[in-house]
C-alpha cells in the first residue's frame, strides 16, 4: 500500500470527449494510470470535478466570456466523471476554481500529510492544486504519466515547473511511486 492521499484531478467528460472545446488529447493515457494507481490507495482517493460557479465574478467573467459553453449547471452532463471513474468516486470534491487545495482537501490531508496528484490537466488543475498545496506545507508527489496537459508540450513544461519546486513537489511515475521509490 502507498501512504498519502490519491486526489485524481478532473476526469470528467468535458476533458475526455474529443469533440469538446476543452478535450485533453492524452486523456485515456492518464486514465490508464490512474486505474493503475487506485488499488494501491485504497478508500485514501478522492476524486475532484471543476465546476462553473453559478455566477462568474471578477476575472472568472472574462473567463467564461472566453468558454461560454462551460456555463452549465453542476448535473451538467460534461461536468460528469468518465464511466469508468463514477462509479469508483466513493469522495467527490467540487470546485469552481483550477486548484483543488480547499479546506477540505487539506483536512483529508492532514497538516504533514503527502498529497499524491493524478489527472488533467497537468498544466492547469494539477498545477494549481500542487502549488497551492506545497504552499500549505503538504508533501505533494505528481505522477506524470498519470497526467495530461492540455498538449504534450504544455504538460512536460508544466512537470518541469512543478519539479523546480522540489523537495516540496515531486514529480515520479506510476511505476516508481508504485515500487515505493516515487
């Protein structure tokens, strides 16, 4: 068994159907690491879903200028976890914003707790979420081939800058972390 938190980032239709305006074009590789990466976790995973807030406010408006499509309530069918996913998201955390560092992620943490961090968009959500949560002094471990960006070359930057932050973030894979060496 892996010690830490799996918080697996944002597997949800609107990332994985590849007609949407927002499709994650490695999506199913990253859903095969995070099958991969369940079972080591035990009831220790959470699941987050990004949300569009009722009401957009302050730059958020400009956002959703930019992506009006993304305006749906949260029963929102793109808003859904994937298939595969839904029915293994025992924990769902609900966010309208990129990071999924909220309170409630942290208590789930613990103050010197080991967050490990998998889905999408390596550029975007999981960014967000490690900074903020290597911030608040959790111990954050991203496993790479779990993740997509929104392109290959904006998820290896994104990696390369999460792993800039070392030893407050790591950047590993499935296999090492796996092994127990990640």
């Amino acid at each position: 068994m892996t010690t830490g938190r799996l918080t697996v980032i944002d597997m949800q239709h609107v990332f994985a159907d590849p007609d949407s305006p927002w499709a994650t074009p490695r999506f199913a590789q990253a859903a095969e690491g995070v099958r991969r990466l369940l079972p080591a976790f035990e009831d220790r995973v959470t699941f987050t879903r990004f949300l569009a807030p009722h009401e957009p406010t302050g730059a958020w408006r400009a956002y959703y200028e930019q992506w009006p499509f993304a305006l749906r309530p949260p029963d929102a069918a793109l808003w859904r976890l994937t298939d595969e996913f839904a029915d293994r998201a025992h924990h769902v955390l609900d966010a309208p914003t990129f990071g999924k560092w909220t309170p409630e992620l942290a208590s789930l943490v613990g103050q010197e707790g080991r967050l490990v961090l998998a889905g999408v968009s390596t550029d975007c959500c999981v960014l967000s979420t490690a900074l903020a949560a290597a911030d608040a002094g959790a111990e954050v471990v991203v496993v790479a081939d779990a993740c997509a960006g929104a392109d290959d070359d904006s998820h290896t930057k994104a990696l390369y800058v999460m792993d800039l932050y070392r030893p407050l973030i790591r950047v590993t894979t499935v296999a090492k972390l796996l092994e127990g060496v990640g």
